[in-house]
C-alpha cells in the first residue's frame, strides 16, 4: 500500500484540514482507493463511488505502522504488556518501553505519532460525516446512514483507544482529566475533559452508530465475499473489514465493562454472541494443524472487525521475522512462552502462532502470527483482528456474578482453542487474565486488561512478576499537546 500522510503541525490545534485521503492498491477491490487533491473538496462527495472512497481513506489510515498496522497491535502496545524480552541493547527504546520509560526521546516520538496519527483519522472522520450530508442527494438514504453508522462507530473506536492509552486509571481516576474529544472538523484546540466525559461521549457515538447500522447487511447475510467485478456492490461485502453493525456492539460491552458496568457490559455481550455467532464461527481445527499450507493464523471466521492491511507482513518482518539480528528480535523468554500457554503445545494458538528459530541457529521459538501466506487469494490473507468474538465470551465471563456461569463462557473458548475445560472451582479472574494473555498476544488487548484492572503485579518479560502503579500504567501526553495549551 502506498500511503500518502499529511503534514501535522505542533500541536492538535494546528492540524491543518486540507488532507489527502490515503492512496492504496489492495488484493480487495473494496478497499482501492484513488489519491483526491483535497479531503474536504466538494466533488469528493460528488457520487457514490467518491464517498466510498472517502470512507476508505480513514480504514487506510488507522492500518498505517503509527495506529494499528504495528504500533496499537503488534508492537509497541504488546511490549508495554510484558510480551517480549528485549535484550537491552541498541536499539534500546523497546527495552525502555518494557520498563515503561516515557521519558527518552525515542519512546516519546512514538506515542506523539500515535498521537497525531490517530486524532488525523478522527478529523478525516469528522470532516466525511460533515460533508457526506451532500444536498444533491446522490446517495440513497439507507446506504449514507450504513456509512455514517460506520463513521460515528470508528470515531468512538479511536477515542477509547487514546483513552485507554494516555487517560487515568479508570477505575480509581474517571474524575481526572484524560484527552480532547473531537466531534467537528475544527483547527481549534479543543478542552481535555474527564475520563468519565470521554466514555460518555464515546457510548453516544456508539448509540448513534448502532441505531444507524440496524440494516447493516451483515445481520441478514454475514461476510459475503467480494467477486471483484461490481466495486458498489463489493463495498457492502466483507462487512468484517469495516465498522458493522456486531463490531459496535462489542466495542460497546468493550467500553462499558471498561466503566465498570458489568450489568449493561454482560446484557451487550450475551445479545451479540447470541445474534453474531451465527455468522462468526469458531475457526476449525484443521486450520491450525502444524505443517499445512496457508494456516489461518488470526482466525479469521471469528474476527467481528478487523482491517484489510497487507502491509502487517512488512511489520512482521521488521519485529519477528527469524531472520533478525538478536538485537532486534521480539520474542519472549522461551520459560515465559511455555508458561503462558500452560505447556500445552496443542493449544491452536500455540502451534499455529509460533514457529522454530533453529534454521537460523536461534533455539527459541519465533511469533509467526502475521507470516505471509503463499495463496493470495484466501479471503483471510492480510486481516488483521481488531475485535473477535471471543472478547465476548471474557467479558460476559467478567460480568456475571454466577462463578460457574463464568466458567462456562470461558471454557467455551478454551474448547474451541483445544484445552480442556477448567474445574468448578477455578479462579475466575486468576483464568480470565491467563486467556488474555494466550488469545490476544500480537492484537494490543493484554496491556489494557491490565490496566483497566488497576492490576499491581502482572506477569513480567523475566521470570518475575512486574511491581504496576500509575506512573507505568498513564502514558503522559505528548508534549506538542501540552506545550500548545
């Protein structure tokens, strides 16, 4: 992909609106979109197809290495959550992200560019909902209203995700200031509210998203494969690489447990699996067996939202690729490995997602989740998760009262990822941080649990657990924001 950034000045305030929409070519012709002179030009919105595209333009944004392409998936996110072992060597900034140092320079150039990169794709969001109003009406209603649904629901996305990220320690600090909420397309440096007002303001554009969405094809017919000679009709296919009607309610009980109403979070929860599971099905066993061609290695039937993004193999190979220099590598301590997945090696996630170093003479196992795979026609090739069905089963698992009914939903998982059941008896919270830490590894979700939990011990890098407090868990914000205040 081919992708064109904007100029970002200094701060948030001085962002300038004259952006161009991200030019791509994808193995789906749903995704391809052509470069446009200006973002908020009226004849972007001039027909159908333009409008589309404009959409699209945000989709290829958020996939980029600075969002979800690496830094808020594979990277950056999963290092703060104790995945790996960097060797303290140079380059050093992922030692110091594993020990959580925000104050070297390197490591704040990456969270300024998660930073920028990720309100540029609120803006480019606000600026679409703002202009798709087209008087000229060259869209038929109930088609905007998928986009617009789809528009407010990625505008949520974003802004929890920085919250999750720069924002307090929920649970105890929702009073505190957090982050700015853009809801215009505007230069004007807009207030830092509360945590508490940045989930209000996020369950209201998923409100809105959802009531929009109600006819989202997705409900009627599931994933529909693209056939690549209609670009109209191959826009409403795939629904799972877009923001659907399923993947807004998870964000949703994702946002609400994050409040902590598990009352409203279990009700979300328990509704969609109960509607998606129709549509998402468990990935079979015979996708993950050792040695086959073109395994699905993300699991694909299940993923509720995730983005199209071949370039997610050109950052598998900068960070894990077996042929990497030791002091570049991201992998784990192989004792860690084996004590994440309970030493069972015929956990699907452990035979499909790691692969052996001894070709190159390492003698630990290599993260290969996001291997190119040889059959580029595979509707699976280049998805990247972002929300899958299983996060349901963990939160309504969280949400219950009923200990055996929590069980329940977390078994369900673990049968449909090889592992025997846990007994009555189980720990709950003890289970539910270990399935974490196994389904989500390469997808950003550890580091949030642990925050969310306000958890003061987590399982470190080594062999010991890491001492977690404030100062670990509350990204500062960067100093291009603040210094413009």
């Amino acid at each position: 992909m081919n992708y064109m950034r904007p100029t970002i000045n200094k701060g948030l305030g001085l962002i300038t609106i004259l952006l161009l929409i991200l030019g791509a070519v994808s193995c789906n012709k749903f995704l391809d979109v052509t470069p446009e002179d200006r973002f908020l030009q009226g004849d972007v919105f001039a027909d159908e197809m333009s409008i589309n595209k404009a959409l699209n333009g945000v989709y290829l944004n958020m996939a980029t290495p600075s969002l979800y392409g690496e830094q808020l998936s594979m990277g950056t996110i999963d290092l703060m959550a104790q995945y790996y072992n960097p060797k303290g060597l140079p380059p050093v900034w992922k030692d110091q992200l594993a020990v959580y140092d925000y104050s070297q320079q390197d490591v704040l150039n990456i969270f300024s560019d998660i930073w920028r990169s990720a309100y540029l794709a609120v803006l480019n969001t606000n600026s679409f909902l703002a202009n798709v109003e087209n008087p000229q009406k060259v869209m038929a209603d109930d088609r905007k209203d998928l986009l617009k649904g789809e528009a407010y629901g990625l505008r949520a996305f974003i802004h929890f995700d920085l919250l999750r990220l720069f924002g307090p320690v929920y649970p105890k600090e929702s009073d505190m200031a957090a982050i700015p909420y853009l809801s215009n397309p505007t230069e004007k440096i807009q207030p830092i509210i509360t945590a508490k007002e940045v989930i209000d303001k996020v369950l209201e554009d998923l409100e809105q998203a959802e009531k929009l969405l109600k006819n989202d094809p997705i409900r009627s017919e599931g994933i529909v494969p693209t056939n690549g000679t209609d670009p109209l009709a191959d826009f409403w296919k795939l629904r799972n690489r877009r923001m659907n009607y399923y993947a807004v309610l998870a964000l949703k009980a994702r946002v609400l447990l994050y409040k902590g109403d598990k009352a409203a979070a279990l009700a979300t929860a328990t509704k969609t699996i109960k509607e998606a599971s129709k549509w998402f099905l468990w990935t079979p066993e015979a996708k993950t067996q050792p040695g086959i061609s073109n395994p699905d290695r993300v699991f694909s039937s299940e993923v509720l939202f995730g983005l199209q993004n071949k370039e997610m193999y050109n950052s598998y190979k900068s960070l894990f690729t077996k042929e990497l220099d030791e002091r570049i590598i991201l992998t784990p301590l192989p004792e860690r490995l084996e004590q994440v997945f309970e030493n069972n090696q015929n956990d699907y996630r452990y035979r499909v997602n790691w692969g052996s170093g001894a070709a190159v003479d390492k003698d630990y196992k290599i993260f290969i989740k996001y291997q190119d795979i040889e059959n580029e026609a595979l509707l699976y090739r280049a998805l990247q998760p972002l929300i899958r069905i299983s996060e349901l089963y963990y939160i309504a698992a969280e949400s219950t009262i009923d200990q055996n009914t929590a069980l329940s939903y977390i078994n369900t998982v673990r049968k449909n990822r090889g592992l025997g059941e846990l007994p009555v008896g189980t720990v709950v919270k003890d289970a539910l941080q270990n399935e974490y830490r196994k389904e989500f590894w390469g997808e950003g979700q550890t580091f949030f649990y642990y925050k969310r939990n306000a958890l003061t011990l987590i399982p470190g890098r080594a062999y010991s657990d890491m001492p977690m407090d404030r100062s670990k868990y509350v990204v500062p914000l960067p100093r291009t924001e603040t210094d413009n205040r």
